[in-house]
C-alpha cells in the first residue's frame, strides 16, 4: 500500500516532467502573428511596470502587421494579456541568465512558458481522471498530451495554453468538489483565469458556474469570490488601457466578427480535412462515444458530465459562428483546443467494464497511433508552406475541404522536414 501511495504521488510529477522534456525537444518554436506581442508585454512588464510596448518598434513587435493595436498614442496587444502575466516569472529568471529580451531567444523562452503550462493542464486532466476512472488516467492524458493539438499550441505563446491549463485545473476541482465540496470555490477562480487567458473561455465558464449554482448552491458566493480578483483585473486594464469596460484590442471585429455560418464552422472545425477534428485526433471519436454513453445510461451521467458535455458543444457551435473559425496560420483545430481537457475527460466512458479489449482495442490504438502521428508531423514540417500556397480566406472556404490539397497530405508530400532550427529536404 506505502508503494502504491509513493507511486500515485510521483507519477504526475513524472508525468509533467516528461511532457515538459518532449515538448521542448525539437527545439524549435511554431509560432505565428498571433505569437509575437506575448513575450513583449512580458518583457515590458518586467522592464516598464505596465503593459505599453511603445518601446518597441513596429517590426520587432509585430512582423505580422495584426496582433498589436494603438490606442490613445500607447501600442498595445490586440490579445489578452494574462498569458504574457503567467510567463514574467519564467521570463524573469531567464533575463537574469541570458539574453532572453532579443529574439530569437525571447520566442524560444515563450515557447518554454507555453509547454509548462500545456504540461500542468495534461496533469490536471490526469488528476481529474483518477478520480473517476483511475485505470484510464494516464492514457487519457498521453492522449490528450500527444494525440491532440494540444501537443503543437504548446510550442508557442498563445492564448490557449494558459486558457487549457486553467480550464483543466477548473474540471480537476470540480471533479474533486463531487465529494470534497472544499475544492468547489477554487475552480471560480480558475474558471476566471482560463477567461482572462482568452476571452471566448466565457462561454466555458458561464455553464460551469451556473453548474455550481444548481450543485453547489451553498458555495456559490465562495465560488464567485475567488473569481472576483481577476474580474477586478480585467476591468481596470480594460478601463485604463481601452477606455471601456468592454473594450478590447479587437475593437469592432468583437462584434463584427460574428459572421460565418455557424452550421458550416462546425462541421468545418468537427471534419473538414484542412482542420477538423476528427481528421487531426481520430482517436478522440471515443471521447464522443463516451459523451453518449453518459447520457443513454442515466446512472451514468452524474450533473456535472451533462454540463461539461453542454459547454463544450456551444463553445464548439459558437466558434463556428467567428469569422476566422479556422484559426488562420496554424496546425489542426487550433480554436477549439482549449476544450480538449473536457473531451478527453469522456474518453474512459467509451468503454464499459470488460469492453476494452478484441477489436476496440485495436481500433482504439490503430486511431491513437494515427492521432500521434499527424500531431508530430506538424511538429516536424509545419513553416506556414501550406497557408501561403492554399489559403484563400474567409471568404472562399473550399480549401479547407479539399483532401488532395489538405494541410496533412500536403506536408507529407513535401517532404520538408525540420530537425531543431535546420530544414532537411528528402
């Protein structure tokens, strides 16, 4: 028993540590326009006390010409800035041993901030599971670690790594709150700071506290006190900064960008070769077997699965609503990512007691095996080849249904490999 104990408090420590090794191995950063104004806003932060990149030039800042805005003579992140907040103490150490202000070290260090965090959130889900289906919970996180696109958002500094380490951390207490009712009100403040991270993680958060409210009624107010800090946060920054409570970096796209057919978005993000799904984490069509099985066997589907499975589909369905659904330059389902911890957490339901085992398991491990794969092909050969040859816009979407052309096919028959920094042609 003293062994097991040992074993079940190492392991998720092992775990984040080799993720955190596996991540960083290849030694490259897969970043794109998104990624540039991140490590700046730390480095202010650092440098300055606040969150101005005006000591920045325009091509330092933002060689891609779309991630930093002005506003009253200040240039500023059209992004949020909480993920540029996680990574100051990373970067701070970083600064006191190198020079991690110049490029290309200081993508290479924001790089290292999004692995830990990706890393962390792999562990909560792992943490998550235990508790319900304790057999299953490191294969559900090597899942969701390598057989998602989780693996290739955590080589740069975007928004979602903070946003799925806090909405993993959110479904851990949660989960844990079912019977230690103490853990509810922490997961308001996560929940909070998943928002913070990336704004559509609203949605998320919405469902979730009404979950709490209907659940937990007794420790909601506990439960919006945690929260409350980073709401107190959010609207000073976007008050001083924007001269709005609801201004953003966006500006008018917030409300303009709400226009592509929500019905083809979807389907889009769920199976269209260029993005989907189901095309880029085939194995994760267990964890939607498992979203059914939960709710065809009521003793199953304890209240909180139900609202996990509601939130995910109308943060899914709402993302195909915003114009830019497929999330630009990127690999796979990029602007859905940030839900894969709540789908992952249904992958052990596919399966009944007994059942895992003959052709389910092979079927199982045939779509792991090619989950994996397509995750470390765009770790190896993404360079923005495909977007630059294929992407036609928003407004003539056929390029993301083309399978010829698709973005796994095309690399693969490129032949373009990158070891570290050194493209190698086959």
């Amino acid at each position: 028993m003293l062994i097991q104990n040992v074993r079940a408090e190492r392991e998720p420590l092992l775990l984040f540590l080799g993720l955190l090794l596996a991540y960083n191995v290849n030694l490259r950063v897969l970043h794109t326009g998104d990624c540039f104004a991140a490590p700046h806003v730390t480095l202010s932060l650092l440098s300055s006390g606040n969150f101005e990149l005006n000591e920045y030039s325009w091509e330092d800042v933002d060689p891609a010409h779309y991630g930093v805005v002005e506003v009253g003579g200040r240039k500023l992140s059209k992004y949020p800035v909480m993920s540029s907040v996680l990574a100051a103490p990373i970067f701070f150490v970083a600064l006191g041993v190198s020079n991690a202000h110049k490029a290309p070290l200081i993508y290479y260090v924001a790089k290292f901030c999004a692995t830990v965090f990706v890393s962390l959130s792999v562990v909560f889900l792992y943490l998550a599971v235990r508790r319900v289906r304790s057999e299953w919970a490191l294969t559900t996180a090597l899942v969701y670690g390598f057989g998602t696109c989780a693996w290739t958002v955590s080589q740069a500094l975007w928004q979602h790594p903070g946003s799925m380490m806090f909405l993993a951390l959110a479904l851990y207490l949660l989960v844990r709150g079912e019977k230690e009712v103490r853990f509810v009100p922490p997961a308001g403040g996560a929940l909070a700071m998943a928002v913070a991270c990336r704004y559509f993680d609203i949605v998320s958060a919405l469902f979730l506290s009404v979950f709490v409210l209907h659940r937990h009624r007794g420790q909601f107010l506990r439960f919006a006190a945690w929260g409350a800090p980073v709401g107190v946060f959010l609207a000073a920054y976007h008050e001083f900064y924007f001269g709005s409570l609801f201004g953003t970096g966006y500006g008018h796209e917030a409300a303009s960008g709400w226009s592509n057919p929500m019905l083809a978005g979807f389907l889009g993000l769920m199976i269209s070769p260029g993005v989907g799904l189901l095309f880029y984490s085939p194995v994760l069509l267990f964890a939607f077997v498992g979203m059914a099985r939960t709710l065809v066997q009521p003793a199953a589907a304890g209240l909180l699965l139900r609202y996990l499975i509601v939130a995910f589909f109308v943060s899914f369905l709402l993302m195909g609503k915003w114009w830019c659904w497929y999330g630009g330059v990127c690999w796979g389902y990029r602007m859905i990512v940030d839900f894969m911890p709540f789908l992952g957490f249904f992958l052990p339901f596919a399966f009944g007691e007994g059942e895992y085992r003959g052709w389910l398991k092979w079927a199982f491990l045939v779509l792991l095996c090619l989950s994996v794969a397509v995750q470390l092909l765009g770790i190896l050969t993404f360079d923005h080849s495909w977007h630059m040859a294929f992407d036609r816009g928003k407004d003539d979407q056929s390029w993301l249904w083309s399978l010829r052309d698709c973005q796994i096919v095309d690399y693969v028959r490129r032949n373009v490999w990158y070891v570290g920094p050194y493209r190698v042609d086959l």
